[in-house]
C-alpha cells in the first residue's frame, strides 16, 4: 500500500489513496484438517467428558431481553408442529435429533436455537413454553451428554448459550425441577467446553459467536467472574483475527456483517443486565461494525448481495441498528473490507474492491471482483445475482454453485472463465490475489478506479474498471478495459462480456440501433444505457430475494473481442427522468 496524497476527507474517504489488497489463499493445510478432525475426535473420550464436569448452577442470576424480531412464518408453522427453514419442514413430534436428514444450514438454525426468537415472535410465553420444551427435552436426549460434532461445535455453542438465557423464561417456565436441572447442567458443560474450544473456532463471525458465548455464562451463571475476565481477553483477541479495522468482518458478507453486529448487541444487553457496562473495545468494535453495515445498504434501506447473501430487508438492518444503539453514517470507503460506495441525491452505487474473502475463513466464496450494484432511491437497477449461500433448498446445485461465478455478478467476464477459480468441491482456488485502487472525490463526481489480476494467468490481461458518479446522481460513466500483463502475447483475438444483471422491477425497452436500452422502475423514473465497443443484448438471469427463492430477470450483456494489444468498453446510465 502506497502512501495517501491527502488527508482523509468526510466519511474517511482518502482522495488520491492507492490501495493494493492481497489475496490468493489455499485454505487448510493437510494438518490442519487433521490436527481439527483429531481434536473433535478427542472429544468422545473419557477424559474430556472429565474436563466438563463440575457444579451447576441452580438458576441464572439474570434474565437478558432479546431486542430481535424472529421469522413470523416460522414461527407459525412451529405454532403449527413444523420446523421450517428455507424450504425444508421437520415436524416436532417425529423429531431426532440424533439422526438429522435436512441440510447443514438447517441443521445449524436448530442446534443454534435460533427457532425459540421466531416463536416468541407470534405467540406468548404460555403457548410457546410447551412447544419449547418439547424440542429441548428432544435436544438433550440426544446431545446434553454426547460430546460430539456438529451439536457441540463451539460456534454453535455460542449461539445457544445466547438463545438459552434470552429465553429461558420460555424454556425453564415449568415445575419440572429435573428437566430445569438437565437444561441448566448443559448449559453450564457447554461454557465449559467453551472455555477450552473458542480459540479454535475459524476466524470471523463464528469466533466472535464463540467468545459472546463464553461471556454471557460468566455474566449469567454463578460464579462466572473468573470466566468474565477471561472471555473479555479471548474476544479482544478474536477481533484482531476476525475484523478489520474499518469495522468489516474478514468473512466479507453482509449477512455476517448483519450477524455480529446482532451478537454483540445481544452480549451488550446481558452486561446490561448485570447493570454493567460493556468493555470500551466491544462499543468501539460495534460502532465500527454497524457503519461498514450500513455502507453495504441501498437507497431501500435493505443489504446489497455480495457473498452468496440475499437482500435482507431494510426493516431488519434499521432493527439491528436500532438495537446496537450505535448512530452512524454508512461507511462509503471500506478499505480492509473492499466495499466501496458512491452516493449522490438518492443515486447509490456500491463495488467490490477486493479479491473474494479467504479460502480457510469461509466456505462458499464468490468470484465477484470489481462487481457494482446501483439504485435508484427504494429501487434497485444494477443487481448480482446473489444468494448461493442462502438459497432455499429447491434451488438446485448446480444454479446454487452458478450464482457464486463471475457471470453472476455485474461485471467484466473473459472466455466465461471465473476471474477466482472455484472447485469441484466448493473452495476457491488460484485467482484474484492483487487489487489495486485509486478513489478521487471533487465537487462535480466521485470516481473509483480499480484493477485486478484475475485473468492474468490464464489470458494474460489485467481487468481495470473505472466508475464515476455525477454529484447530481444523474450519471454512472463506466469504462471496462483489458490491459496486456504477460509478455507471451497471445494469437488470435479472445471473446468476453461485460454483464450488467437487473433487478426483476425493471422493465427494459431496447433501442432500434441495437446500442442502448431504457430502464424504466417503479417509481416511473427512466434510466438509459448506452454502451460502445460491443454489441448490447438482452439475456435471461436470475436474481434470489430475500427470502431464498429465485426470480426470473434481465441482464444487459455487452459482447466483445479483445486482441493480444487489449481493448475498451465504456458504458453509461443516465437517469433521463
């Protein structure tokens, strides 16, 4: 990284500042994977079980307020005997939790106890209390004494340990001394396996679930001062792993952006409850979480789709936010993060400047390298695809595996090749491992040019893309440029589109010269496109909501042939009215 020319202006954007991020990791060694699969083996022994053992408490010193709403659909058809979850149902009362045959998500929402926030959202505590109980007696069968994976998974266990005392008056509401004893006594085994299991938890949000588990028990359970202290130093330690210092998590997903920005005001509420204050570097961490959040909105409020996300609703982001507590503008220059976001009069355009996250932090990563989005107010233009990560369960593999690739994003793509490779097996491969960028702000636009080394291996070019943004957001020039970087010059000329997928409002109206389009939302403003040094076509796309499922769509698709020299292609949308 070289050194800025200039200060940072508002919002902490550095004009003239030169960015170069690094990429390009293999994942888990071999040792790795094996030292980890011999560690949770030597969970089931003996001596471990020993190292669990210890007093249980009797009853928790607080009760802790959840601040979220849960999933009303779910919550009703739990109302109902079913548990749902993205297209997948399991009725409770054929429930076994021993034997799962549902999909690891799924799986992960019903040992997270996720579920009890979605029935205490459509029910009162009476009603719901059976339900609850019903599932946990189900639960500890099976898993309050085996210490196994995937139930005992620290992560895991972290969430449930924030579930369990945000509603225990749910889940501990009956006479039942011993049933209360068995769901006290799991609780406590499993802060203790947290104690020893946290620190190994992959870096990200999954580490900081672990940590804000260990500190709820030692804010909730008798005696947990010790393990107070103790977890305050483990999760100060997991954020510098697991965080940027711009705020932004390393997994680079909204939604897990979303997720520990929940975490944390969950573990603030049970300091709250202590009557304690939080730790300076949790508020700190927290600010600086909810602004990166809010620079990954769109003018509807909701999460832009980045990282197999969808687009969470605006109404969940303005709940988190309200409950952290934290006022913040949205963060418009996330340097360590790599999201970048243009805004002017309502017009708010967000990029990916940054290769995909790394390989051993995050399974399911995206080739979506220099990708932007675009709306219009509450309206979205310019989309990804989105969604291979949260999909529902009738999405099938292949289209699942599809929406990670270059093509699924708004961006430039040679050959239909991935600008990061991606596996038979799911993990990102050789790539994008250099970004290099350059963002300048003036009275008149804001301007972003970016590179990457994606296609250098394979075709020898380098994609370099430049955007601006008019201050009167009325105009997004864009220029798409091939750049020779290999000194073996390739024969022949090598074909590549630049796609520009649109969200399903949109109602596009082709020009007769084959060259532009006009886009017309649902507000009634028009936007027009026009392109030069391609041919401009119409194809079909795809385009996952926010609540998994697929919607049929429209993508703008310049077609080109770049020589061994390389070339350009520059494009414009222009809000006509």
């Amino acid at each position: 990284m070289s050194d800025p020319a200039g200060g940072p202006g508002p919002d902490g954007v550095e004009a003239g500042k030169r960015l170069i991020r690094l990429g390009g990791d293999r994942g888990l060694s071999l040792a790795d994977r094996v030292a980890e699969r011999f560690r949770r083996l030597a969970w089931r022994t003996p001596i471990y079980r020993m190292k669990l053992r210890g007093r249980h408490p009797l009853k928790l010193i607080a009760v802790v307020d959840d601040p979220f709403l849960g999933d009303a659909a779910r919550g009703n058809a739990l109302l109902d005997g079913v548990l749902s979850f993205r297209g997948e149902e399991l009725r409770i009362d054929t429930l076994d939790f021993a034997r799962l045959n549902v999909s690891k998500a799924f799986a992960e929402h019903l040992h997270a106890f996720d579920w009890l926030r979605d029935l205490s959202t459509v029910t009162t505590r009476a009603h719901a209390a059976p339900i609850a109980e019903a599932i946990m007696r189900r639960w500890l069968d099976a898993h309050a004494d085996k210490v196994a994976d995937p139930a005992w998974r620290a992560d895991l266990w972290g969430r449930r340990i924030l579930a369990w005392t945000a509603h225990a008056p749910m889940i501990l509401s009956g006479n039942d001394l011993v049933y209360k004893s068995r769901v006290l006594h799991a609780l406590a085994r499993g802060a203790r396996h947290l104690d020893r299991a946290a620190d190994r938890v992959t870096a990200g949000v999954p580490r900081i679930a672990a940590w804000c588990g260990v500190l709820v028990a030692g804010l909730l359970i008798p005696g947990g001062d010790p393990r107070r202290a103790f977890g305050e130093t483990g999760l100060n330690r997991a954020f510098k792993l697991s965080m940027f210092e711009d705020g932004g998590t390393v997994g680079r997903s909204p939604v897990g952006q979303l997720d520990a920005v929940m975490l944390l005001s969950m573990l603030c509420n049970a300091y709250a409850a202590r009557r304690l204050e939080p730790p300076a570097f949790v508020t700190s961490a927290l600010n600086r979480m909810v602004s990166a959040l809010l620079g990954v909105c769109h003018g509807d409020r909701g999460l832009s789709s980045w990282q197999g996300c969808v687009p969470i609703a605006g109404e969940m982001i303005a709940q988190a936010v309200e409950a952290s507590g934290v006022r913040a503008r949205p963060l418009r220059q996330a340097r360590e993060w790599g999201y970048q976001r243009l805004s002017a009069a309502g017009t708010v355009l967000i990029v990916d400047a940054a290769p995909p996250p790394l390989a051993r932090l995050v399974e399911g990563g995206c080739a979506s390298t220099l990708a932007f989005e675009l709306s219009d107010a509450a309206h979205r233009i310019v989309v990804n695809c989105g969604g291979a990560r949260m999909a529902v369960r009738q999405v099938p593999a292949a289209l699942g595996e599809g929406l990670r690739t270059t093509a699924a994003h708004s961006t430039l793509v040679i050959g239909d090749s991935n600008s990061t490779a991606i596996h038979p097996d799911g993990s990102l491969g050789r790539g994008v491992s250099e970004v290099e960028l350059s963002r300048q702000e003036s009275e008149n636009s804001s301007r972003i040019e970016a590179s990457h080394d994606g296609y250098v291996r394979r075709f020898g070019f380098l994609h370099r893309r430049q955007i601006a943004l008019s201050s009167d957001g009325n105009d997004i020039r864009g220029e798409d440029m091939l750049l020779p970087a290999d000194r073996r010059r390739k024969k022949g000329a090598t074909p590549f589109a630049v796609r520009f997928h649109l969200s399903p409002q949109v109602e596009i109206a082709p020009t007769a010269d084959g060259m532009a389009a006009f886009l017309r939302i649902p507000s009634g403003a028009v936007w027009q496109f026009r392109c030069r040094g391609g041919t401009l076509a119409i194809e079909d796309s795809v385009w996952i909501d926010g609540q998994g499922r697929p919607v049929a769509t429209e993508q703008l698709v310049i077609n080109a042939e770049t020589p061994a020299g390389g070339t350009n292609v520059s494009w414009v949308f222009h809000r006509a009215r």
